[in-house]
C-alpha cells in the first residue's frame, strides 16, 4: 500500500479538476507515458486498476500544462522520485 500525503492527494485533486474544467488530455501509447516521465524530476502520477474482461493499469499525469494519459494491460515502471497517488477510479471522457 502507497502512503499518500495530504498535500500529494490536493495537488492530485487539483489537477483532475483542472482537466474536467478545460477539457483538455491527450492519450499516448504507455511508452510514450514512461518517456514524458523521464522529463519530469519529481512528476505526480494518478494511477488507478480499471477493466471489465481484462485488468488494465490507468496512469495519468501533468507536463507543461497538458494531462497525459494512457492505460496498459500490464504495470508500469514508474521513476523512484515520482510521486504516486492510487485513486478508486479514473474517469476519461469519450
């Protein structure tokens, strides 16, 4: 279990609000998810479990200004320094 600090889930809040308010996300393909991480000294990474049939790892994160999501069917390897919060759920609009 991943302790997360309240300031972590804040900022976690936030930026979820902050995509249903502009709308604004892009899907990329998980390697290119694990590749944007690289750029990030400490990124913030909201991952959730999600699927009917078939268990699908959800990510979701910020870089200059944009949500970057992606899911996969198996775990990513996210950077030591990047600061995890689990969330129930993920939600993208269609």
């Amino acid at each position: 279990m991943v302790y997360v600090h309240p300031a972590g889930a804040a900022a976690a809040a936030a930026m979820i609000q902050a995509i249903r308010a502009s709308g604004v996300l892009v899907r990329i393909e998980p390697g290119e998810f694990a590749k944007l991480l690289t750029k990030v000294e400490e990124p913030l990474v909201v991952t959730s479990i999600g699927g009917l049939f078939t268990k699908k790892y959800q990510y979701l994160t910020s870089y200059k200004g944009l949500a970057f999501f992606t899911s996969s069917t198996a775990q990513l390897q996210l950077p030591y320094k990047a600061e995890i919060v689990a969330a129930g759920k993920i939600w993208m609009p269609q």
